[in-house]
C-alpha cells in the first residue's frame, strides 16, 4: 500500500512538472499575436512599434485579469518563428488553424492599429523638435493630443471562425509625449515602467486596459470543438503521405494529424488480444480531395498503413 501511495505521489509531481507555464488555471486559452499596423501613415514616433507594445500590454492586462489562459508571448514567437510564421498582420482562417494547433491556444487575439495621430497640439513646433530626436528619445511637444483607435478580432483556431470583432479609441493629453525607456522589437518591450511612466505609454496602456475589459470568454464559443478525424496513410511519396480521408470527412488544408503506429500483444493472463499505439509522427494537410488527401510530414515519421488521428 505504501508503495502505491508513493507511486501515485511521484505521478502526481511528473504531472505538474509536465504542466506547460505558458497558461494559468482557467478561462479560455488565448494567444495574443502582434496587432498590424498595415495603413499607418505617420512615422513621428521614431522607433515605437504600435503593434507590439498594444500586444503586449494587452496580453499583461489580461493575465492579470485572470479571466484567461494566457499563452506567453516570449514562447508564441519563438513557435511561430521556428515553423517561419508571421507573428502579425491579418489572419486568415487556414493560418489561424495552423497558429492555434502550433502553440496550443483555441483562440488568436489580433487585430490593426487604424490610428495614431497627433489630433491636437498648441505650443512648440512638433516637426522641428520631434525631428531632432528620431529614434530615440521624443520630448519637447507641448500640449499634445494623441489619438489611437484600434481594430480588434477574437478568432477560434479550431474552425477559423471570428468569434468576437470591436474596436476602441483612446486619447491622451499633455505637456510631452516622451517615448523614454522602450526597446522595440521583441516580445515583452513594452511591459517596463520606463515606458509604461511616458505619456505614449499612459496612452496604450489605457487602451489595452479597454480592450481587456471588452474581450468577453461567453462570446468566444462558436460552437463545439471540431471532432476528431482519424484515417489511414495508403501511400508514402518522400515526405508526403496520402490519406484515405478527404473533403467528405471534413478534412480541410492546415489540419494537423498525429501520426499513430500501433502494437497487438497477448494478454497471457486472459489470452485476449491487447492493443497499444504510440505518435511516431507529425503531418500537415497541404491537399485534398473529395475522398482523400495529402500531408506533409513536419516531425518524426511516416509509413503505409499506419493510423492517423487528428489533433
């Protein structure tokens, strides 16, 4: 009996050493991607990136919310840059699937910076000064008014299906708009007081605490998760595989399926047949067809007849 105990006491340990950090303990499970600034016209703003630093205080406003799993964006880029993937700009559903599958998430946060203006300004030439201090740090502006509007969508990486599209407006203003402190880039650049002190950083972060507020977890559900596909791989060309599984099986590009091989060994105690299978491998739908369709072999590998089981 001591020896159970120990040995349930040891698999409950592995099991929350196993548990991935990325997430907390409830709520849906959320990525939040870099928010394009695709249509921008200004570039007063030196080296700030409006996208990153919206994502990232967005993704802080919303794990410490504590309504959401909050996938870490330091790991988000660096998935999506190990399988070449954009970590910004618009998202189409066959991208939304593959992004979600690849980092674990049910939903993409994301969206489009539509707006950051100088909206108002009495004082000190804008131009000249801020002219002088181009990428590094802004100062100087006097009574400034800066406007950001921003576009946002809520996309289910399971069906591709946007589940939740606002946008917001925020505006700001003071005696400067220092941009002091921030290193662009990277995830993470903008969660500093350095930058989160600065007027610009006042203003994103209000913004994100707004769009924090609005993101609902009960509008997030558009319907069942998609359910589970399973076939077989009929051939094997290189490092593609056909399957006997196509579009009459709800079977779409972008899917991906684990690769299954699967052992039958005798139980010598009752003489039944005992069957046990193990992943061996990772494919990617790139075709398909009414009956069948083709894959391409990401990780580990692949063989005739050996089952497939999608994620």
């Amino acid at each position: 009996m001591r020896h159970a105990f120990v040995r349930l006491a040891a698999g409950l340990a592995l099991a929350a050493l196993a548990t991935p950090p990325a997430f907390a303990a409830s709520g849906p499970a959320v990525a939040v991607l870099n928010f394009s600034t695709q249509g921008l016209t200004g570039d007063w703003w030196g080296n700030f990136e409006p996208g990153v630093a919206v994502s990232d205080l967005l993704t802080d406003q919303l794990v410490n919310g504590g309504k959401f799993n909050v996938l870490d964006r330091t790991h988000l880029g660096s998935v999506l840059q190990e399988h070449q993937l954009s970590t910004s700009g618009e998202v189409s559903p066959a991208s939304a699937i593959q992004t979600g599958q690849l980092v674990g998430a049910r939903y993409l946060i994301t969206g489009n910076v539509l707006q950051l203006d100088k909206t108002g300004q009495s004082g000190g030439t804008a131009g000249g000064i801020i002219g002088g201090f181009a990428g590094g740090v802004i100062g100087g502006v006097n009574n400034t008014r800066v406007t950001i509007k921003v576009a946002v969508r809520v996309i289910d990486s399971q069906t591709g299906q946007i589940v939740q599209s606002f946008a917001d407006e925020e505006t700001k203003s003071n005696t400067s708009i220092g941009f002091g402190g921030f290193g662009g880039g990277g995830f993470g650049s903008y969660s500093n007081s350095n930058f989160e002190n600065s007027t610009m950083g006042h203003l994103v972060t209000d913004e994100a605490q707004k769009i924090a507020a609005d993101l609902d977890p009960s509008k997030f559900s558009s319907g069942p998760a998609l359910p589970s596909l399973s076939g077989r791989i009929i051939e094997v060309d290189g490092a593609d595989a056909i399957l006997n599984i196509g579009k009459a099986r709800g079977i779409t590009v972008g899917q991906y399926f684990d690769v299954i091989r699967s052992h039958s060994i005798k139980d010598p105690d009752s003489g039944k047949m005992l069957t046990t299978s193990e992943p061996i491998g990772k494919i990617q739908i790139t075709s398909v067809s009414a009956d069948t369709s083709v894959g391409h072999r990401i990780s580990g590998s692949i063989a005739v007849a050996a089952k497939v089981q999608s994620e």
